[in-house]
C-alpha cells in the first residue's frame, strides 16, 4: 500500500527583504516577489528556496528600481509601492495584485495557489546509433528521432500556477493560434510553435494587466469551471511579472522593456513584397520585376523561395548556377529599379550538402537531424559564416527563415491531430532534440544568429527576418512574423484578422500572412484544404482583392502562395475590375507610407504598436472589448476589413469620438481634387451598416486626427524627394509626429533623424509644425488639406 504524503504547510513563517526583493517563507518552499519601476512585479518561487540565475536571464532586470513598503499587519502581507499593491495571504500564500487606484487585477487562487513537479531534463547521446526515421514534408526532407540512447543533464519543474479571473474580463495572447482563437476564457488553448501557430509567453486582460512568464519551455492555459490555471512544462522554479498601467498600452511598453525594443525595419520594407511558390530563375525573378515597373504597379521586393540550391541539395546556402547565373548582377539590375532582394534559408541542411557537412564536422547539429544547433553561439556563427560566404556578397537585402520552429509534428498526419495531440508530439518530439526547457525558443536563437552577423557585417542595410516562429524577445532581432500554411476560404480570412491581433497583443509589431492563403486547392493532406479547386475563377478573384485590401493596412504587406500566380496580372488586365481593384490596393498602400514609416518608429523609439484590438484604444467601451474583425492601425485609423462574400458588413464605431470615413481610393486618383473629396462623418457609439465596392474596405479615420500621405509611385525609393500632403480631420486639436531617416541602415541608433510635430489648432482653425533632430532629413514645404 502506497503512503500517504500529507501536504505541505503554506502559511507564511518567515518575511525578509534583501536588495530590492521580499522573501516569504513557508513549509512548501520560498515565494519572492520583486517590485519594479513602471509598473512591473516579479512573481517567484522555488520549493527548495534557490532561483537559478539562468531562469528570465534574457529579460531586463529592474530590482531595486523603485521604493516599498512591508506591511504584515492582520491577515494579510502587503508590498506597497506608488504603483500598486500586493497582497499574499498568511495562511495560504496566494497572491493577488491591485493597481494605484486600489482595483484589483488578478489573483491567485487562495487556497493551493500553485503546484511544482520535479522532473529529469535527458537529452539524446549516441546520435548516430539513434532510430532515426526520414519524412518527406513541405519543408524538405527532415530526420525523426524515434528511440535514442538518453542522459540525464539536470532537472527542472513542471510549474502550476492557480488564477482567479474576474467574470466580465476577456484574456487574448499568447502568441498567434491558427483557428481564430480569441478570448481564452473557459478554453484551454496549448502554447507550442507549429506550422500555423506561433507560442509567445503573454496574454494581456481587458482589465488592463498582463502576465509574462520567463519559461523558455511549452505552456498550457486552461480554464474550465472549477478552476484556471497557467502551466509551464520545464522550469527551474515557478517566475512570473504581472505587467500593468493606465492602459494596455503600458502593458505592452513594459513587455518590451523586459524583453527588448523592437528594432525598425527600413522603409522598402512598408511597401508591396511579391512572393510566391516559386520563381525558378533569375530570369524569372527579373522579367517579373520588369513587368511590375512596365505597368507602374509599385514593388519593393522580389522574393525567391526555396531551392536557390542545386537540385537535391536542400537548405544548401548556394545559388544553382545553371537558373542563376549572376545572382550579383541580378540584384544589381533590382536595385537599379528600386526593387530589394529577399531570399529563403532553412535550419536544416540535407545531409550530403557541404553545408551539412560542415556542421557536422563541428557537432553542431541537433542530435540526429540536419537542423544547425542554434542554442549554441558555435552554431549561430557558423551558420552566419555560410550565410556570409555564399549569398550575403549577392547584394541579398532581406532573409526569410522559414521553418524556424524547426519541427512540425503535426504536418506529418494525414487527418488533422487534435489540439492535445499537436502539443504532446511537438512535446515529445522537441525533447528529443532540443533542451527541454527551451523546446519553444529555437526561432528567436536562429534570428539572434542572422541579427548579429549581418550587423557585423555591415550597417547599412537594416536587417529583415520575415520568419515563422518567435518568441519573447525575437522583436529586438529585425522579424516579422507571418502566419505559415494558411488555406484560402472565407473562413480562414475570417480566421486571420483575429490571428494578427492576437499576436500584436502579445506584444509583437511585426505580422503578416500569405495574401490569398498559401494553399489555394485542395490536396490529400488535412492542412491542404484550399476552397478553388479551379484556381483563379472568378470566386477566388473576390477572395483575393477582399484579403488584399486587408493586407494593405497590416504592418507588412506581402502575397505569398501555392497553386497559382499571385502577380497582379494573373487576375486580369488593365480594365478588368479585379486588376483595377488590386491596383489601386496597391498604391492606395503606397499613399500611406509616411503614416505607415513614423507609426513603426514609434514601435522602437516609444514600444508602441502598429496594430491592435479595439480594447486597446477603447477599453471603456463595452461593446468595443468584443469586436475582433475591426482593428486599430497607429492612433487614428479603424480598418474593418471584408471578411464575407457580400459588399457590406456591420461596422461598429466606438463611442468616444465621431468618425470620418477614410476613403485612400479618392486621394489623388482620378484626378480628384483632395480639399473637395467626400468625407461623411459618423457619430460615435453606434453600430451602422456601410456598403462598398470591390476596390475598397471600410477605413474610418478619428475625429481630431492628422494623416500625412504622398503620391503613390512606383515604389518606396522613387517617391523619397516626393512632397508630403497633409490630411486634417478637425472639430478638434490634433497632432502627429512625422518621422523622417535615411530609410536604411542604422543611423536612428545615434539620432540621425528627423521628428516633426504636425499640428491643428481647431479653434483658430489654423495648421502648423515645429521640427527637431537631424535636419538633413527633415523636408519642408507640407501642403495641409482640411476634409470636412
């Protein structure tokens, strides 16, 4: 017969406070919590009372930044600083959070607040004796360790943490799922990588506080009726911060000051990126540019996917001599047409390839694959050394790591896994090959490898990482983010508006997606589920210019695909509606840039956001706290995309302020007189019904709102001498803060830049600017527009 352990005692018998921390001790282990200036608390604890230093080494450390106060009075503990309050209960431990107003955030559940389970961390030894299984997938050829000989390296903690969560309160975040999953609430919802997902470590409440867990490993959320709870597969102690302010704003501003500022991408990088699967030659790559400048649709890069490599040769860093003759000549000839080079490189490297073997000469590959072993600043630099010895002297202008999970178990199945199932094979599959305890991370390690070696290289060139996996603190290396394999439906479309939220309220800047999904028809496997089989019919033509037209007003703007043409011509020619509408989406992007360019400076220079939910801007706004197919892009735009086959939809116009219609169609084109355009206004509050053409979605613009746009041209670099309008909503003061650089290149690090205050005085009806900083950016001569 088993015995039975009786539970720990939690009632506190020990208080101390040492450098900035406060140390609660009890029977069950040592609970540390951590004030920090800004709106910060660290949550820890330990069974045996140590906290490994490696545990949130890679975040910001601000103890002993702000003062506090003890106070063990009654039943209750209190740390007290200007900031807020946080209260332990005596008897059982549990924790909970008010802010400066006394409104309580979030609490842990009082009684058995958290749990910790000691496990072995193994990793896999004798690799080459391993049971090793090739699979033929999307991404190559990859090795499968399926048993192993395995040593135990350490150990670690499955981690528990108990929450109490108010009843009207909505939880979005962790990262970006692949269902259009939203509020987490009564859900359990896995936070892994995957083909489709994207796990970062945060989730933000509408009551306007987030927690962020240091782990590098696999998470689980989960709330049913009896209880919610964060869990954590491989720690060395239970750490959490609670994450708070006046608004979620201030919760993302204090994600990035733990995790790292977001670096800014160059300015090609706002305009249009043609992608597809693939183009074969450089040829290919330069008839195509050349088409883009013939007809005077704007173009900012070319991009070349897989296999730049001789045949069977994959993830090989080469160029096939025979399709690319004079890849340096090539992107010579882009650049003369203002037009960038991106190009794929993969973690994994077939065996055979002198890349491989390279690598593997310096066991620096994950055991039993061909996948580089990005942990480690040895593989990291090696892979750089190809990277530098092999492509970067092309003149290639950006990177697309793809495959950067680097595993996708659940791709291997013909019928879909279920969503335990996914996560417990990437679990399992992941520890094979990978530290455990950093099973989630290998993405943001690949991007610290091409972040640090092209600036080593050179800092002219802002570094561009359009990658499918991150983590905490991937912003700070130059990525953007995108959604992987999507599959074209209207659903889907549906799906991805919620997605790219999720993700920008996780505290990531950078998102984009396959403009018409990736997969277009239907094939064998569960994820190749397109709706067209016909392909480019006229249903799909609808689809397509309706998800364009929402890619135009995401932080990146891309189309990407399988199974057909995703140039603009392969949907018709000049007169065609569809053409004609994807035309005009793509200069109606261009007109945007200098609105686009200094809302993403505001991401590095103040940790702001590009987009974001309507609980953001609107958090007092019941109804706004809901709405998921509407976003903010920068302070003064709502996009409201067309996510169904009809030409109206609802819109919802938050309370607040009134609302002018922003039609980016009207500007300039058709020989429109700007200061005459229409521009209806709407009263705030209200839910109205708005019918649009195919050449336009719904954008309404703030009451008290500056828009400074430029004349759409072929591209980013021929419209830089280009005069700056300046578009006025008024019936109130407004002011927008113009941001102006070289475009490229690191000079923003060391002030070389211009910022300047666009500002409407509406009383005296009356438009002016003040500029500072590097006046070598700054060009004057704005001509204002008032819309009424």
């Amino acid at each position: 017969m088993m015995d039975v352990i009786p539970a720990k005692d939690s009632s506190i018998l020990e208080v101390c406070e040492k450098d900035g921390m406060v140390f609660v001790r009890s029977q069950e282990g040592t609970l540390r919590i951590i004030p920090q200036k800004g709106g910060i608390v660290r949550v820890s604890f330990s069974s045996d009372g140590s906290f490994a230093k490696e545990q949130g080494s890679e975040y910001s450390d601000f103890t002993g930044s702000i003062d506090f106060k003890v106070d063990q009075s009654g039943n209750e503990l209190s740390i007290s600083t200007k900031e807020g309050t946080v209260h332990i209960d005596k008897e059982t431990s549990a924790v909970s959070f008010w802010d400066q107003n006394g409104r309580e955030l979030v609490s842990e559940r009082n009684e058995h607040p958290r749990d910790l389970e000691r496990i072995s961390l193994y990793r896999t030894i004798n690799a080459d004796k391993a049971l090793v299984e090739e699979i033929v997938t999307p991404d190559g050829v990859k090795k499968k360790v399926k048993a192993a000989e395995r040593e135990e390296y350490g150990s670690a903690y499955k981690t528990r943490t108990y929450f109490n969560f108010s009843e009207d309160e909505l939880l979005i975040g962790f990262g970006q799922g692949e269902k259009g999953e939203w509020n987490l609430r009564k859900s359990t919802y896995y936070v892994h990588q995957s083909n489709r997902k994207i796990a970062i470590p945060m989730m933000v409440s509408s009551r306007n506080y987030g927690l962020l867990y240091s782990t590098g490993s696999l998470l689980m959320f989960s709330e049913n009726e009896r209880e919610a709870f964060v869990q954590t597969e491989a720690d060395f102690y239970l750490d959490y911060y609670v994450l708070f302010g006046e608004s979620l704003f201030d919760v993302v501003k204090n994600y990035r000051r733990l995790t790292g500022k977001a670096a800014m991408l160059p300015m090609w990088a706002y305009g249009y990126i043609q992608s597809k699967e693939r183009y074969v030659s450089q040829k290919d790559i330069l008839d195509t540019a050349g088409e883009f400048r013939k007809r005077n649709i704007g173009v900012d890069c070319m991009v070349l996917d897989w296999m730049s490599w001789e045949d069977n040769k994959w993830g090989q860093k080469s160029f096939d001599t025979s399709r690319f003759p004079d890849p340096k000549g090539m992107t010579d000839k882009l650049h003369e047409m203002g037009i960038r080079f991106m190009m794929s490189i993969w973690p994994n490297m077939a065996q055979g390839t002198e890349n491989n073997a390279e690598f593997k000469e310096n066991e620096l590959l994950l055991p039993g694959t061909d996948i580089y072993n990005a942990f480690s600043d040895e593989g990291r630099n090696l892979y750089w050394s190809q990277v530098e010895r092999a492509l970067y002297p092309a003149g290639v202008d950006a990177w697309w790591c793809d495959s950067s999970e680097p595993i996708t178990p659940e791709w291997e199945h013909r019928i879909e896994p279920a969503d335990s199932d996914k996560y417990y094979e990437y679990k399992n599959d992941s520890a094979n090959i990978m530290p455990f305890e950093k099973a989630n991370e290998f993405g943001k390690y690949h991007a610290q490898a091409i972040w640090e070696g092209q600036r080593k290289c050179s800092l002219e060139k802002r570094v561009v990482n359009l990658t499918r996996s991150g983590w905490a603190g991937s912003q700070k290396y130059g990525t953007i983010l995108w959604s992987g394999d999507i599959s074209a439906s209207w659903d889907t479309l549906k799906d991805q508006v919620r997605s790219g939220l999720q993700f920008a309220a996780s505290g990531m800047p950078y998102w984009t997606m396959d403009t018409g999904a990736f997969f277009v028809k239907r094939g064998i496997q569960w994820f190749w589920d397109g709706d067209y089989k016909d392909g480019i019919d006229e249903a799909y033509k609808k689809l397509y210019v309706r998800w364009l037209e929402y890619a135009a007003f995401l932080p990146v703007f891309r189309a990407h695909g399988t199974d057909i043409e995703r140039e603009p011509w392969a949907f018709g020619d000049s007169g065609d509606a569809y053409y004609e509408a994807i035309c005009s989406t793509i200069r109606n992007r261009y007109k945007l840039l200098p609105y686009l360019y200094s809302v993403g400076a505001g991401v590095h220079f103040d940790d702001g956001m590009l987009i974001r939910p309507l609980m953001f801007d609107f958090n007092a706004d019941e109804k706004a706290l809901s709405v998921s197919d509407q976003f903010m892009l920068g302070d003064s735009l709502m996009v409201c995309p067309m996510i169904e086959d009809a030409d109206q939809r609802n819109v919802y116009l938050p309370k607040g302020c009134d609302w002018y219609e922003f039609n980016l169609s009207d500007i300039y084109d058709n020989g429109k007189d700007i200061e005459n355009l229409p521009c209806r206004r709407f009263e705030g509050g209200q839910t109205i019904e708005y019918t649009c053409g195919l050449d336009n979605i719904p954008v309404f613009v703030k009451v008290g709102s500056i828009i400074p746009v430029k004349k759409p041209l072929a591209g980013s670099e021929y419209m830089k001498d280009e005069d700056i309008d300046v578009l006025v909503y008024p019936e109130c003061d407004a002011e927008f803060s113009l941001y102006e650089d070289a475009g490229d290149g690191y000079g923003y690090e060391s002030g070389e830049f211009s910022i300047t205050r666009l500002i409407w005085n509406d009383k005296e009806k009356a438009f002016s600017y003040e500029t500072s900083g590097d006046d070598r950016f700054f060009k004057p001569g704005f001509r204002p527009y008032v819309l009424r």
